[in-house]
C-alpha cells in the first residue's frame, strides 16, 4: 500500500541533532545541514522540550497533521516515494514488555499526539540521533566528510546541553550515535561515557556508528546496557587496512571479540553488532573472507555500494559510477560476488542478506551489460563522469600552482613591508601563519586569481551532482519498472532512492 504524507510519524518520535550551525535539528534524516535542518539554541540554554516544541517542529506537525508539507523537504520526501513505511509502528513499540514504565507512557503520549495531529507535544522524541561532528581517527579512502573536514570544521554537539536531558533520554526507545567518529570527537566520547555509567538510562537502546577501532576505550562501561555497535568494516585483513587508513584489522577485530565476551555473560542477551559494508574496488577481494569471519560470529551484515557525491581522488573506488573500470581492473569481480553469496545462502541466517548482496550485484550486471533496459550508459554516464574527474585533477594541479604563486606573492610583499588583506585571508585557508602588518595595498592586477580557479572546480562539482542526479533517478525508475514486473518492488537498494 502506497504511503502518505500523512502517515509520517517522524516529527512526534524523531529527533536529529546536528552541531553544524551552531546546533540544528531535524525529525528525520532528510532535514540535514546546510540546507533544512532547523536552527536551537544549544549555547544559549535552551532546553530539550523547548526544543521539540519550537516553532519549526510545530510548523512541521500542522503541516504533516493537514496532510499539506509545508518544508520544501518534505515535498520531495524520498521516504514516501521509495519506501515502505516511515520506520517502526508505535504500537509494536509499545507492546514490548522488556521497557519502563517511563518508555511506554513516552511512547502512549507520542501515539495520542500523532493520531490527534497534535502541534504542541508533552511527550519526548523516541529516537535520537546525535551526530558528533565530521571528527575522525581514521582517513578512509571513500570518505566524503573528508572536504566537509578541509572546508570547515563543522563543530560538535555540546556535551554540557546534552548531559541535563537525562530526564528525556530515560523515555527514548533508542539513542543513536555517531560522527565522523564518536568516540574520536571528545564531546562524543564524553557522552558515551556519561551514557554508559548512568543506571538510569540503561533500558534505552543505545547505538554506536563507529569505526571500531576506539571502542577499547570504553568497552569497560559497556556491560549491563543494550548496545548495539553499527561497525562500518568493508574488508577483510591488509584489504581492509588499505580502505581505513590508519585502522588495524587486528585492534578492531579483538574490540569485537571482546565485545562478544561481554554479550556472552549477558542475560537477558540485548546486545548486537551489525556490520554496514561499502562496497568498494579495493575490498572487493576480501569480501568473501570478511563474510565467513561475519559467519561465524554470527553479526548483523548490510551491504551498500559506494556513493559518488563528488569528485574525489577516489572517485575509481565506487564499481557503480565506474563499473567498466571495476571489469578491468578486477576481472574476477563476478566471481567473488558469486561465491560471497553462495557463502550467505549457505547460512541460515544470512538468506535476507544474500538476497541484499545479489541485488546490488544483478545492478551492476544490468548497468555493464544494459539488461532490462536500464540503458544507463547509452548517454555515456561513466565517460562523462570520467572526463569530469580527469578535468578536477587539471584544475587542481592549476590551484596548487596557483597557491604557491601567492604563497611566494605574500612573502615578498611583506618582506617588503606591505600588507594585503585580501592576500592574507586566502593564505590564512592556506595554512600560512598571519603577516606582519605593515603597509596596506590592494592585490595588484598581476596576482593570479584564486577565486576564481575557486568557482571552476565547485562548477565540476555542480556538473557532477547533477549528473549524478540524473543517473540515480534515470536507473531509480527502471529499477522500480523492473520490481513491478516481478513483483518485488521492495527491492530498490537504498542508494538508489536518494
Ligand atoms: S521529509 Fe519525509 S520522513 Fe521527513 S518529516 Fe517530511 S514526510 Fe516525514
């Protein structure tokens, strides 16, 4: 049955906190920053009710209630057109006898609320989820936060605010964290920890997207709590040491073990780990030895392919947007899909995620060989996108010249005792330490333009989103086409739905 607009529980159960602006909310992940998420006062003292209760999240819930979206957003909600619901049923939630009295009032209250369209609430988000910041330990290959990080340093969540709203996070179902990586950022870890010792917030599901490789940092608290750790590992052994640069296989993998230990001895037995899979040129090699070392610890798995938001140096990483250059250079790709699978299928427990793994791989079959008429490449997709990168790499080899020469500008006019402000603020994103000042000028005609070499590269970035675009929406449509046809219109990948 189609959704409406209307059923989105979200804005009664959800809320997302982003330190970016300052601090911004959102009740789903589709309210993100820059652009949607809703400004709070998370430095000025607002507290976690006024928050839930302000102006914006009202707006959101009369216009939800009514049935007309008001946010630009919630116009072009991909949870509505590709999915199947809007995340858990509330009464499913309310029937689990494993959760306080203070849980399922919470819940009953956000039920009432819903059904009555309710602007002002008296109950409490359900879920959290709590994004740290951009921080991170590690220097993956096929990280986009990794400009966010360059560009600008998004902040963090302030753990002080967050540490007086124990009253509202004992009423949460699930408490989520995540970053960059939480446990890198200090604010994140300092909540963990607070999370962790406090006896009163242990009913609450609490969810770790993490890296893994910190997690001996505060794996001693984690006994007695429902944990669930969402581990991002895409490969196997050296391979997976090469995708998460900076990581160690053997330190992450002795952090899950010690994990299990800890599970083990625990009853009632609530704590899981779940490993989330990039898909990615560089692992696909170990991917059948990372799924059986998964087999036999029996973890949670989710695949997904890489996705290409922007040009970056490892834009030849995601088989989807190059997946000509994945049949070169890795020419048994099909089989070590193949016998991935055929591990998956011979576990019981892994049939749903043999089903996942096959879909990505029957796309990528689809998109190389154009089966179903998905006819993706008759435009030239991957030639285009190809060209696109190849041109960055110019551009910025251009920009690095062209730094250098202002480098080496700035220097001589303030050894000559001039200063020029605007030289100074773009050698300041360069690094460069502050000038002396001294006499002001202005740039001369003769000083390469920064700017605009500026404006050339985020125009490619420009190109690339909307090609980008096109193509998700080009092979989201075919894909769908094809599900009806064979009746499995559920199959959509989620990257295929944004
Ligand atoms: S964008 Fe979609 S999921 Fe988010 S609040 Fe709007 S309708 Fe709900």
């Amino acid at each position: 049955m189609a959704l409406n607009f209307s059923d989105c529980t979200n804005p009664w159960t959800t809320l997302l906190l982003y330190p970016e602006q300052g601090g911004c909310i959102g009740p789903c992940c589709h309210f993100a920053p820059p652009n949607g998420a809703f400004p709070f006062g998370m430095k000025t003292g607002e507290s976690l009710a006024q928050v839930w209760n302000s102006e914006h999240m009202q707006q959101l819930r009369r216009s939800i209630a009514t049935g007309k979206p008001h946010f630009d957003t919630c116009r072009t909600c991909p949870t509505l057109r590709f999915e199947s619901n809007f995340g858990p049923e509330l009464t499913d939630i309310i029937s689990q006898t494993s959760l306080s009295n203070y849980q399922i009032d919470n819940a009953k209250a956000a039920l009432s609320h819903f059904k009555s369209g309710d602007s002002e609430v008296s109950s409490f988000p359900l879920f959290y989820l709590l994004r740290f910041g951009c921080g991170c330990n590690l220097k993956c290959i096929m990280c986009n936060h990794d400009a966010m990080r360059k560009n600008h340093d998004v902040g963090s969540l302030d753990f002080e605010w967050l540490n007086r709203q124990e009253d509202a996070f004992k009423k949460a179902y699930i408490v989520t964290v995540t970053g960059g990586e939480p446990l890198f950022i200090k604010s994140g870890r300092d909540f963990i920890s607070w999370f962790l010792s406090n006896e009163k917030l242990r009913g609450v599901d609490f969810h770790i997207c993490t890296n893994g490789i910190l997690l001996d940092t505060v794996m001693p608290l984690i006994k007695n709590h429902n944990v669930t750790l969402e581990v991002s590992i895409d490969s196997f052994g050296e391979l997976y040491e090469r995708i998460r640069v900076g990581g160690s296989w053997k330190r992450l993998a002795d952090n899950i073990d010690a994990f299990l230990r800890i599970k083990e001895g625990q009853k009632p037995n609530n704590m899981l780990v779940r490993i989330h899979c990039t898909l990615t040129l560089t692992g696909l090699p170990g991917l059948p030895d990372l799924v059986r070392w998964t087999a036999e610890r029996k973890l949670g798995l989710h695949f997904a392919f890489m996705e290409i938001r922007e040009l970056t140096d490892s834009f030849e990483e995601s088989m989807l947007d190059h997946p000509r250059w994945m049949r070169q250079t890795v020419p048994d790709w099909g089989h070590l899909f193949k016998q991935t699978i055929s591990i998956l299928e011979q576990e019981d427990i892994y049939k749903a995620e043999a089903v996942q793994l096959k879909t990505l791989y029957d796309q990528l079959v689809a998109v190389l060989n154009d089966l179903h008429g998905f006819q993706v490449d008759r435009w030239g997709y991957e030639d285009r996108m190809h060209a696109l990168w190849r041109q960055r790499e110019v551009r910025q080899a251009e920009y690095r010249h062209l730094q250098e020469q202002c480098k080496q500008a700035l220097l001589f006019l303030n050894r000559k005792g001039i200063f020029v402000p605007e030289m100074e603020s773009l050698m300041l994103s360069c690094g460069l330490p502050a000038m002396h000042e001294g006499k002001t000028d202005t740039l001369s005609s003769g000083i390469p333009d920064y700017e605009e070499q500026l404006r050339r590269i985020e125009a490619l970035q420009y190109e690339v989103v909307e090609l980008r675009n096109q193509r998700d929406n080009l092979m989201a449509s075919r894909w769908r086409k094809l599900g009806q046809k064979l009746g499995i219109a559920k199959t959509l990948p989620f990257e295929m739905c944004k």
